[in-house]
C-alpha cells in the first residue's frame, strides 16, 4: 500500500513539474506591452467599484484613480455602496467633483435579498454607465498612474472582448503577510500564461476590462448569479465561450494594481476558502484537471511526512530501496526547485525577487493550506464582507 501511495506521489510531481516548466515557457512568451502615447486615445471607460465598509481604504483607491494621465472627459468612476454601516458613502460622496458617482445597493435591493452582492453592484453600475469599456476593480485598490491609458492603448491596438492584469498584494512585516505576496504571485503568473496560451480560464477581479458588448452578448452574469463568489473567473468563462479569440492578458508594469493583505491567518484562510469554492462551478474542465493534480499532490504531500512518522519502513521503488523519509524530503526539494524555476521571472517582473528568499519556509504552509482550503471550499462555510456564505 506505501509503495503505491509513493509511486502516485512521483507520478502526481511529475505531471505538476512538467506544468511548472509549461508556465514558465509561456510566461517568458507573452510580451511586455507599451502603450503608444503618440496616438490619439478616444476610448470611453467606465470604471467599477463596489464598496462595503471600506472607509479606510477607499478615498485612497479614489485618489490614485482621480490623478491619472488618462484624460478626464474620457472615464468615469461608480462606486457602489453594499450596504456600508460607516463613512464609505460620505467619502466617496466627497470626490463627486472629480466625476466619481456614488450607486447605494439599498435603493435596489435589501441586506439580505440574494447571496451575491458583488456581481449585482456590477451588473447596476453597468446598467449606469456611459463607457464603451468597462474596469473593475476593489475598494481597497491603488492604480499605477499611467493605468487607464496603457489599459486603453492595449484595447485600441488589439480591441479584445476582455483584459486580464496584474495584480500585487501589498506586505508589511507580518509573516502571513509575506506569506499571501508571495502565493499570489505565484497565482498571477499561471494566470499570465494559461491567458495568453489559451490554456485556461484565470484572472482575478481587482484587475479586469471587458467591452459592455461581451458583457451583453453574454447576458452578463446570468446561470451564475447564484454564486457568491465568480464575478471574475466565471464571467471570463462565459465570455471565452462566445469569443474565444478575444481574450487578452496585459503584461505591463504600468497596469500592476496593488491591493491590500489580510492581516491574520483567520482572514487568509476564510478568503482563501472563499476563492475555493467556486471551482467546481467552472464550465472550464481544461482548469479542473490543473486543479485535481496540484490538489491530490499537496494532499499526498501532507500525509507523507504522517507516513513517514508512524511506518518508517523502506521499499522498493524502480529496483532500489529507499525509505519514506527520504522519499518525501526528495519530493519536497524536487516540488520546491520546479515552483522557484516557475517563480523566478515571474518575481522579477513585479520587482519582487526579494521574496523568493521566504519561499522554501513557506512550502509546509502552503502545502497545508491547500489542503484545507480546497476542502471546506467545497464543504464548509466562509464569512464575506460580514455575510457568512455557503
């Protein structure tokens, strides 16, 4: 029985070292993009946050979008109010001289009406808006300065149905907070390859364009509306069905939003659950297999060290004899040297090779937190925006 679980824990590294290697390719293959700043840009955006409770955030999010080089007539900015009990509705209220309008989720629906209020604050504030292109991102958010005009170069050279960008999460001197810059950037590379290679379907909300037309075309978020989290990867499925040739990913440090960490172990793990269950409402098989190899090995990866502990036994493995410790110490080194050979370019285009340093110490808590969070993501509850979610 050890032998098998081995000989499937090789298997399972293989496969996921191979796909490591594939990323990587296709990362270093997507090219850098800078915008033309002698043409004449006329695209008409609409940028879309929605907001709840983020009164220490947002006027900072709605600074950096107000002092952008991107011509003012040209966008506008609504920020939906989700039922906010503090001052996000007075500072948002605040910037309405530099063209921000305030949505209030109350005037359309009640606290406790549906179960994705997100997707609804998006789809009003579309309803509202007078953009050709629409850009969505969150309340805790801040925008490079020259953010809306690559964003609108990139749509006028190459007019993709929808953009994903970069994300970075912001760190401080907390662990769990190195910790998250460094698994998300690891997210956001697989995201850039499997993008640009068509390969699967990933990005992430804080960062996103879509053409009004697709978002019509496709009837929005309707068959997902039901869903509390997917107001990003669910809609870019649905939009990759219906033009799969006009899906773009814009690599550019001139669009690298930067976003907030959570600041406890409880909150990574409760946001982490929550970007886990949507997974299994994904149309897209070609991103589920992805998700069964990487999950199944961290699993094996987690009881390994178990089965070294209680059974330490040798066996027999391609006509040699090693044991179990061993075995999974090799695994380990194999898992961690492909992950870092994936995350090295990757680093250096968010400037933050620096943290690759912390990234062997943090392999047994990633490994762990995969784990748990694909498991309760599927079978447990996570709390969101102070609403417990199903």
């Amino acid at each position: 029985m050890i032998q098998i679980i081995l000989i499937i824990s090789f298997l399972l590294l293989l496969s996921y070292s191979a796909l490591l290697v594939y990323y990587r390719k296709s990362w270093g293959s997507i090219p850098d993009f800078t915008a033309d700043v002698q043409s004449k840009l006329n695209t008409q955006i609409s940028i879309i946050i929605p907001a709840r409770n983020e009164e220490e955030n947002i006027g900072h999010c709605l600074q950096s979008i107000i002092e952008q080089s991107y011509p003012k007539h040209l966008f506008e900015v609504l920020v939906v109010d989700d039922h906010s009990t503090d001052n996000t509705a007075a500072i948002i209220e605040s910037f309405a001289a530099h063209n921000v309008k305030l949505i209030s989720l109350k005037d359309y629906l009640s606290a406790n009406d549906i179960n994705s209020y997100k997707k609804k604050a998006i789809e009003i504030s579309i309803q509202q808006s007078n953009g050709e292109l629409i850009v969505t991102s969150d309340a805790d958010c801040i925008f490079p300065k020259n953010w809306l005009t690559t964003i609108a170069s990139f749509y006028e050279s190459k007019r993709p149905a929808f953009i994903v960008m970069p994300v970075l999460i912001s760190y401080g001197k907390k662990m769990i907070e190195v910790f998250q810059s460094l698994d998300f950037m690891t997210l956001q590379g697989i995201t850039g390859a499997s993008v640009h290679k068509k390969f699967h379907s990933m990005c992430n909300g804080a960062n996103l364009a879509y053409t009004k037309a697709a978002f019509t075309a496709v009837n929005g978020f309707k068959g997902i509306d039901n869903i509390a989290s997917g107001d990003d990867m669910l809609l870019m499925h649905k939009i990759y069905n219906r033009f799969p040739n006009n899906i773009e990913y814009l690599k550019s440090q001139e669009v690298i939003v930067k976003t907030n960490p959570v600041s406890t172990i409880q909150q990574f793990f409760n946001q982490r659950i929550r970007w886990a269950s949507k997974a299994d409402q994904f149309d897209d098989k070609r991103i589920f297999v992805v998700l069964i190899i990487v999950y199944f090995l961290n699993v094996l990866m987690m009881a390994l060290p178990i089965i070294a502990l209680l059974c330490n036994c040798s066996v027999t493995l391609f006509n040699t004899q090693v044991s179990t410790f061993n075995f999974y110490a090799c695994l380990l080194l194999i898992k961690t040297i492909f992950e870092l050979f994936f995350l090295y370019p990757v680093a250096k285009f968010f400037n933050q090779t620096k943290l690759l340093w912390w990234f062997p110490m943090a392999q047994p808590f990633h490994i762990v937190y995969t784990v748990i969070a694909g498991w309760l993501g599927k079978f447990g509850k996570y709390t969101w925006k102070e609403r417990s979610v199903k």
